[in-house]
C-alpha cells in the first residue's frame, strides 16, 4: 500500500508577523501549489532524493545556480528531521512504534524563498504520512506544534506557529497565540472562517529568486525580548490588525480590510528592516489599487482587488518586475 500525504502553500493574509509574538492571525491555504509525499513498505528505510538534493551538476554555473535558488541543503534533511522528531514524539508518548521500514519520496511545487511555506508543507506532509503508516493520531491541536519543532528544535529554523495551523486545519483560520492561551493549553485557539467570505485576492511572487537580493537582517526577535517598547508595541497593533480583519471579513466590509491588510504593512516596516526587491513589489500593487502586504518573511504578496481591470494592472505591473501573479484556490 503506498500512502499519499499532501500539504499546500500558505498566505499570511492579516496578523503576520506577530504569532511568533503572541499575538493573533488571519491566514489561507494556497492550493495553487503544495508538496507531496508518498511513503510505502520496504526491507530498508530510504529517504529518495530529489534533483535538488543531489550533488551533480552539468557545470559550475548549475552549481550556483542551484544555491542560489535552494541553498546548501534540500528538503531530504526536512524529512530526516521530521521522521527524528515523530519517533521522539511518539517515545516520550510511550507509543510503540512497528519495525517496519519505509520508503519516503518528496515532490514540491511551491515557489521556493519567496514566503509561502515550502518547507513546513514537506514536514507537515511527511508528519502526517507517518501518522498512517504507524498508525498514531495526533491532534489538529498539536499536530502545528510538533511540526514545528522540527524546524526550531532541529534545524535551528526560527518559526512561529502560523503556518504549521494553516497546513493542518486549511481553508481560512484566524489565530490567538495569546500568552496566557499558549501557556494554559500548549497551543493557541483556531477558528475557521468561511472562504467564501473573503473578497476578491491576489498573490504576486517573484520569479526570479537567483537575483532576490537576499534576506535583510532584522534584530526584532532581540528587541522584543528585551522589551523594546517599539517593538512590543508594534506587534501588539500588528496583532490588533487580525482581530479587527476578523470583524471586517465577517460583516462583509472589504474596503475595511483592505485598509488592514495595508496597515499591517506599514506597520511592520517600522520595525523590520525590508528590501528594495520587496519594497517595489508592494508600491507596484498600491498603485494599481490594490491593498498588499507579504505573504510571509518576503518575496511574496498578498492583497485585495476590487475589478478585472486593476488585476490587469497587476499582471502587467508585476511582470516588470519578474513577478507573477495568481488568484488563490483556497477551498
């Protein structure tokens, strides 16, 4: 029997970045793109590499390329550090685990470094897929969690909460990572919100990741841990910005929320530092009449649009700047 395990793009739609700070968030699911996983009986555990993965190249300039598009490591070593953590999970749960092996295969079509989620759908998908060949359930509630220990506890990645629920629950959520909520119940309160609630949206990623002039330092982490009343300040309106979208999407007042969804950038460009690159891919969307904030850390977008003409003007905006753009499938 081979199981099929799959997890799609996310999109922070309101709140982000403040669910690493306990605060609150709106996201979606993108199914326009997701990662896939197929795992089956076999004498060996074997983790199959994908072209990314391998260390064979045409010529120096693939090599490169190749870095500049995926980094130093592939996703294998999210699988490996998935499989890690379920095994420790399932442990410290004493939950015995069957001594059949496995082979586990990985296909991602989600733009990498550009902010959707790519590697926390490759670990959500493989988590789940261990889940049914072992047999062991695991709650939506924790499910987010232990993903996401794999990335912080493992990989040194820093990551919050978000897009971990998204990738388990799906559809539309909005999400309270409170402090006293995430202390009394180890994870914080997710509701869903109907999709078809949510007004007409756009993504618009850049295509040209080798040419992305890179990730920009950002001391906020630093900051809010020393209690830099900017920061926490900051964090807590960007925070304030979900809850107030949450009503707006419910009550049916898109202009509201596109005047959220433009807010929550302003605001966090008080605080973190933001490229040109990514700079020019918000002004190219206000000035078609679109709202836009990123989708997540940056190379991606995310806003409303109000007709077919100002999505024109985004496709052809975008363009000029090596961007695509792409109407979410959310349900």
């Amino acid at each position: 029997m081979i199981i099929e395990s799959r997890a799609y793009a996310r999109a922070g739609l309101l709140g982000n970045p403040s669910d690493g700070y306990f605060g609150k968030t709106i996201s979606i699911v993108v199914r326009n793109f997701g990662a896939h996983v197929s795992l089956y009986e076999s004498p060996e555990l074997h983790i199959e590499q994908q072209l990314e993965d391998q260390n064979i190249f045409r010529n120096i300039y693939q090599l490169v390329e190749s870095v500049d598009l995926t980094g130093y490591y592939g996703g294998d070593r999210l699988i490996k550090a998935a499989i890690k953590k379920f095994c420790e999970y399932c442990d410290k749960k004493s939950i015995r685990l069957h001594g059949k092996n496995f082979t586990i295969r990985y296909r991602s079509s989600i733009p990498r470094q550009v902010g959707l989620a790519g590697s926390s759908a490759i670990i959500t998908a493989t988590i789940k897929a261990l889940m049914e060949f072992y047999g062991v359930e695991v709650s939506k509630e924790h499910l987010p969690n232990l993903v996401l220990s794999v990335e912080t506890e493992e990989l040194g990645i820093n990551a919050g909460l978000q897009d971990r629920v998204i990738q388990t629950y799906e559809g539309c959520v909005f999400m309270d990572f409170e402090k006293d909520i995430m202390e009394s119940q180890g994870h914080g309160n997710y509701e869903s919100i109907d999709p078809m609630l949510l007004p007409k949206l756009y993504i618009a990623y850049k295509t040209n990741l080798g040419k992305v002039s890179g990730a920009v330092f950002n001391d906020v982490k630093a900051r809010f841990l020393e209690g830099e009343s900017l920061v926490v300040d900051t964090l807590g309106e960007i925070g304030q910005v979900a809850a107030d979208g949450k009503k707006a999407i419910l009550d049916g007042n898109h202009d509201h929320l596109a005047k959220l969804i433009n807010k929550n950038f302003d605001l966090r460009a008080k605080i973190f530092n933001i490229s040109d690159s990514n700079y020019e891919l918000v002004k190219a969307a206000r000035k078609c009449g679109a709202s836009a904030k990123f989708t997540g850390s940056g190379g991606s977008i995310i806003g409303t649009y109000k007709n077919d003409e100002t999505l024109r003007c985004l496709i052809i905006n975008m363009q000029n700047l090596n961007a695509r753009v792409i109407k979410p499938f959310i349900n």
